[in-house]
C-alpha cells in the first residue's frame, strides 16, 4: 500500500451562535480554537498540520430549536515530524 493515504486530525470547535458579521466572527473563533486543539494533538503524536482539508458545521448538543453555540468539525491534513518510533500510542485516520 501507499503512504500517500489521506492522513488527518479532526476535532472540533465551537462559538457563540450569530448571523451575519457575526456568524463569520463565530467561524473565526471556532475555527481557532479547533486549530489550537489540533496543533497540541499534532505536537503530542509527533506530527505536524499542513492545513484545513474541511470545515463542517454540527448540530448543537443544547435543546432542540435552540442555537446557543456553533459548533464546527475541522479537519487537518498532517504528515510526519519525526520518525515512527516517536509517534508511540498515535493512529491517524486513513
């Protein structure tokens, strides 16, 4: 098999819920804070981020027909930082 397989980390990130400017400022901050989720997972598997391959919005955990929060599924693409053995406990999807 190939090592070109599509490796990547996924995690999610959320804001405050809005329209408009808003809703593009939500984006924004979840999409930082999924970033920084994701550059602290990349750094502990011994990876690095080479950037957003997609970005989803998710349903809300809070009531239906309420949208208190945004929440934003992030994907980035990775590739190895150092050699295997120092990945020791770290599987990236394929």
């Amino acid at each position: 098999m190939s090592d070109d397989r599509l490796k990547y980390i996924e995690v999610i990130g959320d804001g405050a819920s809005g329209a408009g400017e808003d809703r593009a400022e939500t984006l924004r901050a979840a999409f930082q804070a999924a970033r920084r989720n994701a550059e602290v997972l990349a750094e502990e598997a011994g990876v690095r981020i080479t950037g957003v391959q997609q970005i989803a919005e998710v349903a809300s955990d809070g009531e239906p027909g309420t949208r208190d929060r945004a929440r934003y599924r992030v994907r980035f693409g990775i590739e190895p930082a150092v050699s295997a053995s120092g990945r020791a406990g770290f599987q990236a999807s394929e």
